[in-house]
C-alpha cells in the first residue's frame, strides 16, 4: 500500500473524502459569500467531473468549477472565474450518522492557481470544504 502525503498547498488537498451526493448541476445559481463584489454566481462547469450519457455535470460542497459572474459590479460581470462551493442546501452526511444542511447554496471566487480572490468569508463553510482547501479554512470566520 502506498501511504498518502498530506501536501498543503492553495490548489487543494487530496485525502480521503466521504461520498456528498453531487447536488448542484450547472446553470445553478450561487450566492457569492465573499467581499469581491459579486452578488450572484452561475456555475458553466465542474471541474474533474466523470458523468454518463445525458446527464447534466453536477457539483457538490468542496469542489471547483468555474463560474460567471451574474450579478455584481459592472467589471466583474460576464466575467468567468474558478469557484469553489462552500454550502450546500441538500444534507450532507457525516462520517458519526448526522446530517447538516445550510439556508443555501453559495461559493467563493478562486484564482487558477487556487488562491481566494476576496478577503472575507460571510457566513459558515462546511467542513468538507475547509479540509480540502486550506486558505478557505484560514479565511472562515466560522466552520460548521
């Protein structure tokens, strides 16, 4: 068996991860949870997403993918940037048998290299997400 090194880089980090039910298919909108300035986020494609014939990519809390810009400042709009989901409304199941759920469904801005466009976190991000992505566990104000 090979042992897994727990590399802690911006791009994310790969570790063993529970199943989370791929709930957030593309053309969703997300509320942006961070201070750059967007307000509303449309997801145009997940990152490293496996599917079957017909079937719409989907997304769940902690993955990438990339976003555009719905409602915000006039510079940011129509603007495609990576995003990184931090809540989301369908339950998610623990490893101890509960489950958590959030009010809604909402992102943060990421650059491609991995590091977070804003400055400030509102609200709580779920743990799966912190994990995975350290510099949005240092950012959180609250992780759930």
């Amino acid at each position: 068996m090979s042992s897994k090194t727990r590399a802690v880089s911006a791009k994310g980090v790969q570790e063993f991860k529970p199943y989370i039910t791929k709930v957030i298919p593309t053309g969703t909108s997300l509320v942006c949870a961070d201070n750059t300035g967007a307000k509303i986020l449309e997801i145009i494609m997940v990152a490293k997403y496996k599917g079957r014939v017909s079937r719409m990519p989907a997304a769940s809390v902690g993955d990438f993918c990339k976003v555009v810009v719905k409602k915000g400042p006039a510079e940011l709009k129509k603007q495609i940037f990576g995003a990184v989901i931090i809540r989301q409304k369908y339950a998610i199941m623990r490893l101890g048998g509960f489950r958590v759920t959030f009010q809604d469904n909402a992102a943060v801005l990421v650059t491609p290299e991995g590091e977070i466009k804003g400055t400030d976190i509102k609200g709580p991000v779920a743990v799966e997400a912190a994990e995975k992505w350290p510099r949005i566990g240092n950012l959180a104000s609250m992780i759930v």
